[in-house]
C-alpha cells in the first residue's frame, strides 16, 4: 500500500509550522513530494517503479558530467588569469 506520509515529510511540516506557515501537514508535503518528484512512491511491482529509478539515476550523471564540466572551466580560467 502507498503511504500517505513519510518521517521525512513529517520533519518538513513541523518546520513549516514552525517558520509560520498554516495547512502543511505531512500528508499534504508528503502529496507536494510526490508531484514535485521528490519521492518515488510507485510499488516495486508496478510498470513505473524500474522507469522512475532509471530515469533518478541517469539525471544524477547528467548533474555529475555538468558539475565536473564547470569545476574545469572555473580551474583553467584561473590558470589563465
């Protein structure tokens, strides 16, 4: 069964609260998790589930090439400046 809030949510929502914010429960940032794409919740045997992790894990070595991508062009225009 999918659930409908995580500790992590929970942690979120009582800072919210705590910052002054009304209506965020964890229940609705664990629904705001969910349509942001924070949180995969598909169930291992559903069609998505292997989709949505292929999908996290290619967009982190696409985020990783870029961030190395941008550490060399920082490194060589300080060799050169």
């Amino acid at each position: 069964q999918v659930p409908v809030k995580s500790p992590k949510s929970e942690v979120i929502s009582k800072d919210l609260i705590r910052r002054g914010f009304r209506s965020v429960g964890p229940t609705v940032v664990y629904s705001f998790m969910q349509v942001a794409g924070l949180t995969n919740d598909h169930l291992m045997s559903c069609f998505r589930f292997q989709e949505c992790i292929t999908g996290v894990e290619s967009r982190g070595k696409v985020n990783n090439d870029e961030a190395n991508d941008g550490t060399r062009k920082v490194e060589e225009t300080t060799a050169l400046g």
